[in-house]
C-alpha cells in the first residue's frame, strides 16, 4: 500500500449484510413495480382474466357451430376436438383465478387431541350365542 492511499474501512462481524432480526422486506409488503401494473391494468377495464374467458368461449363457440365438419387453415386441420382442446387449455390456466385450490383438512379428535381408534372382535358360537370361555386360536 502505499503511503497517500487510505486504508479500506475495518469490517466488523454484523454490520454489513447477513441476517438482522427486523431487518428486510415484511411479509405481505406489495412490490411497488407489481402494484403499478396491476393498477394499470385494472384501470384498462379488462383483466388478462377477462380476455382469457372470452377467448375460451370464442373456442368453445367455434367447436359447437362446427360440429362433426373440420376446416383446414393452410396445412392444418381444425376439427371440434382440437378448438375443444384449446378452450380446455385456456380453462386451466383461467382457473386458478377463479376457483380457490382445496386447503389440506386436518382431522382431530376431541378437544383437538389425536383420533381414538378402537376395535372390538366378538367371537360367535354356530348356534348363534356369544363364545364363552377362551379366545380361540
């Protein structure tokens, strides 16, 4: 080093990067650059959701009005099957939007304890009574 320069800043354990307790973003915080797009494109009046769902029912209108006929667009053949698969298609990535996903039920017992589980093994004499005596083998 030579005499003129300075000599770099001392790190101390702690001070620079790493994991503080309260340090960085909070849960739930919204990314500003997200909630910018998501307001402007609500402001549109027609969400991504939206044009998904008339896409699929165009295919899905498209699949009824044709039938059992098809229709070829240059080298391809269009048949109700396919306009189906494409709407079906569109329909599951609208989904996840529209209908909430079924949460995992955890089952308890009384009280929120664990579930008793018991089993009761009758033995039945031919004549109908119940067996008397030893459990046989």
């Amino acid at each position: 080093m030579k005499k003129n320069q300075k000599k770099p800043p001392r790190r101390v354990p702690g001070q620079n990067g790493g994991y503080r307790p309260g340090s960085g973003r909070k849960k739930g915080t919204p990314n500003k650059l997200t909630g910018e797009v998501k307001a402007r494109i609500l402001a549109s009046g027609e969400s991504p959701l939206d044009v998904m769902m008339a896409v699929m029912r165009e295919y899905r209108a498209a699949a009824d009005k044709l039938g059992d006929k098809y229709v070829v667009v240059g080298q391809q053949v269009i048949d109700r099957l396919k306009l189906l698969h494409q709407a079906a298609d569109i329909a599951s990535m609208a989904a996840p939007y529209v209908h909430s996903k079924l949460q995992a039920i955890e089952h308890s017992g009384k009280d929120n304890g664990p579930i008793q589980h018991s089993l009761e093994i009758v033995f039945v004499e031919p004549n109908g009574k119940q067996y008397q005596g030893r459990t046989p083998h």
